[in-house]
C-alpha cells in the first residue's frame, strides 16, 4: 500500500480487515516493524478518536507519533496553485508539504470540508496537494469527502460481529445506511465513505434510507438500494448504520429536521434483532435516542475501540510497502 485515501487504495479489504483482527488479538505482534520511524499526524480539525487511535497504532508498530494542530498551532497555510500570497495565509503547501516529508516517514492529514463550494471540496484540494508535494505516503484522517479508517473500521466492526453469530454463515448481511437528524450542517464524508467500502466490499445487501434532497454523489453511492422510507428500509436489516449529513445536491444545506428520523426501539422493532451503528461523536435523542445507544443493540464503543486495529492494519500495509 503507498498511500490510504479510499477504498481504491486497498487491494483486498477481507485481508485487511484480518490483518486488523490479528493485531486486535495481539497489539505488539509487529512491534519492531516502525522501529526510527516517524509519523506526523496533522489536524487542521479536530479530533479525539482518530487522533488518539492513530498514535497507539503508531506506537503498537513501534514509531515516534508527533502531532501537529494546524489549525491552532501553525501558520496559515495556502493551497491554491498560483496564488499572490497578499492575505491571510503565511505559507504555501509547496514549501511546507516538502519539509514534512523530510521530517517524516509516513504524514498523516485531518481536513474537513468548507461545505460552501462544492466543486472545491470534492476535487479534495488539500489532501490533494499534500500527496503532490511531500514525497512520503499519506494517511488521510479524514479529508474534505471521505473518512477511510472509519469506514474500514466500520467494516471490522460487522465482519467481527457476523463471525459471533451463526445466522450469517449462508446468507449476507442488510445493511442500511440511514440519515438522523442534527443541529447544524453536517459533512457527507462519513456517508459517502460508508456507502463506497460497502459497495466495494460487495457482500452484503446495502440500502441508504433519507428524506428528499439529502442524495449523496451518485460516485460513492452506486449499487446502493436508495429510498425516502425509512421504516421500509429497516425491515429485517441486520446492522443499521445512523448518521447525519448535509444536503450534497443544495451543498450544505440542512433541508430537514424531522425528529421522526432519530432512531429508537420503536424503529428497531423493525430490524432483524439488528446492530445498531454510529461514528461518534454523536448527538443523544437528536441522532440516536438514550435507549438505543445504552442498550444491548448498540456496538457503538466496539466500533471506535476498533479505529485502533483499523490504523494498525494500514500503517502496517504502508511500512511493509516502503
């Protein structure tokens, strides 16, 4: 592996996702593999699991995590090509990206999107100009469309909870990806994330469910069963996925906040005794309702414990390419 933005950089997820297991299973297993090696973790957001779980990986693998809080810490950073530098920003990606690369072996990026202009978050200008200029493999952390360690981790996560069952051994899983209701304007990265490692995963029946107008792209999306009734597309599933996010087609946009849309036990009635899923962090009796997220349906603190095997699965994958 040379890089992780997306599921198209990994050659087989069901290896990947044993890889994640193993180490689950025996954290130190390759602890001399990132033996003076250095990884920089880079946050011009916030974070608190991806942070955090991306150094014990690092460290698991036996290399020096350093973070670096862009946003706060640094200088104001210009990405576009060209620019007369004659505002706000004090450093050019072109001369700091290549001084990260010397300065580490691996350049881990977190950047959100502005949710105002749609063209230029989805041409993912700044992870973008990361890969281009730093001469060193790049993790994305999440970037202004995807979050591939959650989605992966989203992947072990159903992968560990269908080897405990019997039920799943001759037939595939339904997943429902579904839309909840928020507070303010939310990104679509988690989403379009989830619905492309599904799809790309191909074995399981994959079904998004949201009100009119929050389509994602068609991009992460194809192969999906899509529908506007939630109760229709929870029947029988088998783990049920809740989160929110922002208009993709009005960018941005909050078009609905239909508190019918939160999940509870009434709508897990529904399902398939399913597991209930979320990313974190997530908005009590807004998103999810207290009796789902306190209750035994929910695999919520297994899904983010297991954001540290799904970094060490990929910094692995990247220090053995290297």
């Amino acid at each position: 592996m040379k890089q992780f933005i997306s599921v198209k950089d990994v050659a087989d997820i069901n290896a990947l996702v044993k890889k994640a297991l193993a180490y689950k299973a025996a954290p130190f297993l390759d602890k001399a593999l990132g033996a003076n090696k250095r990884i920089g973790l880079l946050f011009l957001n916030p974070s608190l699991r991806t942070r955090l779980s991306s150094q014990v990986a690092a460290q698991n693998l036996g290399m020096e995590p350093i973070v670096f809080n862009v946003d706060k810490e640094g200088w104001a950073l210009e990405f576009a090509e060209g620019a007369i530098m004659n505002g706000n920003t004090v450093e050019h990606i072109k001369d700091a990206a290549p001084v990260l690369g010397n300065y580490f072996d691996i350049l881990c990026i977190r950047t959100f999107p502005g949710l105002v202009n749609k063209e230029e978050d989805y041409s993912e200008k700044i992870i973008n100009q990361f890969i281009k200029y730093a001469g060193v493999p790049i993790v994305s952390l999440e970037s202004a469309t995807l979050h591939p360690l959650q989605s992966l981790t989203d992947i072990i996560t159903i992968l560990e909870s269908m080897s405990s069952s019997a039920s799943f051994k001759n037939k595939k899983p339904k997943i429902v990806l579904t839309w909840a209701p928020h507070i303010k304007s939310i990104p679509q990265c988690v989403a379009n994330s989830f619905s492309q490692w599904v799809n790309a995963w191909g074995e399981a029946e994959f079904v998004i469910t949201h009100p009119e107008g929050y389509e994602l792209s068609a991009e992460f999306t194809k192969g999906a069963t899509i529908t506007h009734h939630q109760d229709d597309a929870l029947k029988d599933a088998d783990f049920v996925y809740v989160k929110n996010w922002s208009s993709y087609e009005q960018y941005g946009k909050v078009l609905c906040s239909d508190a019918h849309w939160m999940m509870n036990n009434k709508k897990l009635a529904l399902t398939n005794n399913a597991k209930l899923m979320h990313c974190l962090p997530v908005r009590r009796n807004v998103e999810l309702s207290d009796e789902i997220l306190d209750g035994p349906n929910s695999i919520v603190t297994k899904e983010a414990s297991n954001r540290v095997w799904a970094a060490q699965a990929v910094l692995s994958e990247i220090l053995k390419s290297k």
